[in-house]
C-alpha cells in the first residue's frame, strides 16, 4: 500500500472557490489539458467573460495556474491555463454549507452527460444499515482504495482519464 496523499482544511479562498459547479468543472477540464479562455468556453457551452470569471476566481485561490503561453492554429498568442495540482484532498472548513456539499455533484452530473452514457465504465447505487463507526470504516477503505490509485496516477499518463464520484450519505427518512 502507498503512503496517504497530503489532507489539509482548505483555505477559506479555495473553499469559496470550489463551491461552483463551473469551477470544478474548469479545474477538471484544465487538469487533463492546458486550455485558454475560449477553449473553456466552448467545451463548456458558456459565455468567455462568464468563464474568465469563474478562471480568475480559481486562479485567485492558488488552484489554476497560467500555463506557458503559446501559438494558437491562426498563429495568435495563445494564453492557456492548468490545475495547479492533478489531485489534491482539501477538507472544508467547518460550516461551510449545502452549496459545497452538492457542487461536486452537480459538476459530476454535467461531466457524465457531456461525457454520454456509453462513457460509464460501473455503476453501483445502494443502501446499507451502518453504524457511524461501519461509516467511516466504509470511508476509509474506499480512500484507501483511491489513494492507491492516485499515488502511482504518473505511471498510467499514457491511458485514457476517468472521473468518478463517491458520496456516502445517510438517507433521510
């Protein structure tokens, strides 16, 4: 098994940052490749100056970087952006809301249907009865499971990139 990868609080800034949709989805499509403003835009189906936005948002907190700038197919300079980290565990701080909690969903939504049904490699809904200690047992197992993963992620830059999405919540009644 390899080593844990760092978790830390996020800063109030990367908390703010990361409760939009959008900005996940920004961060998502700029780790796979390094894109300017407008190829942001047209992969997301949004206005440039609405994504600018959302970009310097993410750039402010530390979690999108400029990327080397270069000559775009027309010969223009081009000036593209990338995550800062390919993977990173931030926890948010205390009391920071539903707007964070469900913002990775949402995201996870509107990736999936860009994506298409036929891009679902497994699916698994389900239900169980857990204690809280069963919970969070269950919650370390599966991190583990993913920090195995992402730890060696540099070996496989050569495969093609899955997303994916865990949520363990308890039901309400």
């Amino acid at each position: 098994m390899t080593d844990q990868l760092p978790r830390r609080e996020a800063t109030e800034r990367e908390a703010k940052a990361l409760t939009h949709p959008l900005r996940l989805r920004i961060l998502r499509l700029c780790w796979q490749h390094e894109l300017t403003n407008k190829q942001l835009a047209d992969r997301l189906d949004r206005d440039p100056g609405t994504v600018l936005y959302h970009v310097r948002q993410l750039a402010d907190a530390g979690l999108l970087e400029p990327a080397p700038v270069r000559t775009g197919d027309s010969g223009a300079l081009e000036k593209p952006y990338r995550a800062r980290a390919r993977s990173w565990w931030l926890d948010d701080p205390p009391g920071t809301g539903a707007e964070a909690a469900f913002a990775p969903v949402d995201a996870f939504g509107e990736e999936l249907r860009a994506a298409g049904p036929a891009s679902v490699k497994t699916f698994a809904r389900f239900a169980l009865h857990l204690s809280a200690e069963d919970a969070a047992e269950l919650g370390r197992r599966i991190q583990a499971v993913l920090d195995d993963y992402l730890a060696t992620d540099d070996e496989r830059r050569d495969q093609p990139a899955h997303g994916g999405l865990v949520v363990l919540h308890e039901l309400a009644e």
